[in-house]
C-alpha cells in the first residue's frame, strides 16, 4: 500500500485498490481462478513454506479478496484482514480459533441472534461454555468472568436494542484478564467507529450490510490488530474454508467505495426520522444513539463518530400496532438485514431474534414490541411521509 489511509473518506476508494499490474485496470479486476501457476517447482514449494509471497488457491488466498482485505484492514487500522463467506463465517471463524472445550465467553445479551444461537447450541455440543449479560454494564460483565473465559465478544451499538458497550474500559478489562476482546462492528461501520484504536484485538462486520451496501451480496470480514490474532484466525479459516469468493469480493469492492456517503447521508436521514419518532403520539419510546433521550447518549459522542442509521422503537399500541404499522409502510421494505441503501423495516421478536427463547429475550431488552428501522438513503420528506401515513394505520 502506498499510503497510511486514515482518512476513511479516502480509504473506502484508494485502499487496497491500486490499478492492476498487468493492464492498468482502474477497477481491481475479478481473479475468478481456483489456483494459481507457480513458475516452476521451486516457486511452489517456497510459497507453501511461506518464504516467497503470492498465490496459491483461491481457499488460501485470492488477488481480488485481498484488494478488499486490505481496504478494511486500511479502515480499521488493523495488521490485516480476511474476507469471510458470511458474516456468520467471520463470527465461527472466531468462535473456532480461540474456543476449545471448557473455554468460556462473555458476550452481549442482546447479540445478533445466531451470534448467540451457533454458541449455545452447537459449540456447546464441543464443551464451550457462554455467559449472555447486559454489556451496557461493565459490572455485569466482570461479574459473569471466570479463570476459563478467553473471550469477551461485543456488539455495540447492539442488534437490535441500540444499547452500547463502553470499548475503552472492555479493552482495559480483557487486557487485565488476558483474554481476547473481539468486536462487531456491523452497525456502526468503520465510518463511525474504530474498534481496534480504543484496544480490542479483533473487529468484524457482516460486509451485507453498510459496506457493501446495496443488498445484494453476502459476506464477512474479520481484521485483526496484531500479526499472532491475524496468523491464528487466518489457519483456521483457511482450513475451514469459510472463504469469501473473488466474485464476492469484487461487488463489495464496488460497494464499498461509497460506504462513506451513502453513512453520512442515511445518518442524516436517521438523525431527523428519531426525533419525528420521539415526537409522534402513537409511539412510546426511540432508542437511538443520536438522541438526548439515549440512555448512553454520552458513550455515543466519546466512542463514535456519529449515531448511525439505526432506530429501535415501540408504539404505545404494543405489538398489535407495531404490525399493522409495518404492514403498511410503502416505501420502506418489510424486510430483514440493514445497512442497505434502501430503507428496511423488521420486527426482532418474531424475525431476526425468533431463535432466541422468550425469556433471553426479555433479558435481552428485546422487547415484543420493538420495530428496527434500518434508514437508507432515500429522500428524507418521503422517509417521513410513508412513516407518517403507516403510523396513521398503526
Ligand atoms: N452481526 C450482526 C450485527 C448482524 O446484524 C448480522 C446479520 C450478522 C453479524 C451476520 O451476518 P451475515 O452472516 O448475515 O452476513 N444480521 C441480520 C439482521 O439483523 N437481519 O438479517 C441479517
């Protein structure tokens, strides 16, 4: 890489992205090979030894998905990054390289919904134990420690009760502890929040979301602050082979490149549609990092640089109101996933966190009555007309 891209504005178009080698191709071409030539025994040998850099097999390794790994590893200042299938890819990926059996996690009770499933229900059948708490509160978390935990995994702001985690002090506690702090990401984005420069050791983000940015593309990627983690995520991936594909990788270099506008603007857009929420009679509360009434407003300013896109909310009519509203949105799309360019509308309870039991649930604050919001890019007065008219029916 030619330089230090720190600015992300920058970073999201240059990073990772030289013109190609061979033609001078602006765009990083799609290397849609399985394997590489080597020039001659010798070549191959000294690749699989490590000894010379290059490509091997697209599992191992692929021009197109490293021109991505290193954009992400650019915006969140990490050693480097690896492109994973899916999200959930990244999430496993590591889960598997630093759980073994009667390892313990500490993670946020209100994670995406199979960040918490895949743990408790499969990894569990390996002898990997988990503690879910309220991570908003850094005294629950040092309660639920013990001698065996090797991991605090958070989510902040959190899927989908929009509480966050204070990163500084879980970075400070997991050093003192000698575990591993890994982060996701995803609803901030690197745009808004840079995990490893308050000192967790590993970011992540399901790339189906803000940065690819356009709803049509599945993926994950893991960055890693020090070369040990990166080394270690890196094995297992590879040998797993949750790899993300060229032809992956090339859509969300594409998306990419406008991840820093297409944030500014939904933000904009988010930051409005909150406070004609929090004003409007049918609805009982918002839950948005941007407003005063945040419980962590504070938090927000100190470790991130904006409140995102995301807005929780409940209608004083519970959830039967909360259906009819979201049965009669137009423009918005009854749909789940975030962070597309188009705005979407879910509710967790019965959607995306329907594999968690009632009773986790409740404890998660993920109440019957929340609606998700994810705000796209779309013309703010349509934004608030179709909210208008689908609370009118609510
Ligand atoms: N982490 C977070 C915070 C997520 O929201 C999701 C997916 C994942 C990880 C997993 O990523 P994937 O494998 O889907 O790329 N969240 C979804 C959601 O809230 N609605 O649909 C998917």
């Amino acid at each position: 890489m030619k330089h230090n891209f720190r600015n992300p504005e920058t970073a999201v178009i240059h990073a990772g992205q030289e013109p190609d080698a061979l033609y001078g191709g602006v765009s990083v071409p799609i290397y849609q090979s399985s394997t590489f030539a080597f020039h001659s025994a010798e070549h191959g040998a000294a690749l699989f030894a490590g000894e010379e850099k290059g490509f091997i097999y697209t599992r191992i390794g692929n021009p197109t998905t490293k021109a991505l790994e290193d954009c992400v590893a650019a915006l969140e200042g990490g050693c480097g990054a690896l492109g994973t299938a899916s999200g959930m890819a990244a999430v496993t990926t590591i889960y598997t390289a630093f759980l073994e059996k009667g390892a313990h996690v500490v993670s946020t009770a209100s994670v995406y919904g199979p960040s918490r499933t895949v743990l408790e229900k499969e990894y569990g059948r390996f002898g990997v134990e988990a503690d879910f708490v309220d991570t908003s509160d850094l005294g629950a978390i040092k309660k639920a420690l013990r001698p065996t935990t090797k991991l605090l995994f958070i989510e902040t702001p959190a899927n989908p009760t929009m509480m966050l985690t204070d990163l500084r002090a879980c970075a400070e506690l997991a050093k003192e502890s000698g575990i591993l702090l890994a982060v996701d990401n995803t609803f901030a984005s690197p745009i808004l929040q840079n995990p490893l420069d308050l000192g967790a050791d590993i970011v992540f983000h399901s790339l189906t979301k803000f940065l690819n940015g356009h709803s049509d593309v599945i993926g994950g990627i893991i960055v890693a602050r020090e070369e040990n983690v990166y080394a270690r995520l890196r094995k297992v991936l590879t040998l797993m082979g949750g790899t993300m594909d060229p032809h992956q990788a090339w859509l969300v270099l594409r998306g990419i490149k406008t991840l820093a506008l297409r944030v500014e603007k939904a933000q904009d857009n988010a930051a409005k549609l909150a406070l004609d929420l929090e004003r409007h009679p049918k609805v009982a509360w918002v839950r948005y990092p941007g407003l005063p009434s945040h419980p962590q407003h504070a938090l927000s300013k100190s470790q991130m640089r904006g409140p995102g896109a995301l807005i929780s909310f409940g209608l004083k009519g519970g959830l039967d109101a909360g259906r009819r509203m979201i049965n009669a949105v137009r423009l918005c799309t009854l749909a789940v996933s975030l962070g597309g360019i188009e705005s979407l509308i879910q509710h967790p309870a019965s959607m995306t966190h329907a594999g968690v039991t009632p009773e986790e649930r409740d404890k998660a604050g993920i109440t019957d009555d929340l609606i998700r919001l994810s705000v796209g890019c779309e013309a703010y007065d349509d934004l608030r007309a179709d909210l208008e008219q689908a609370l009118e029916k609510a």
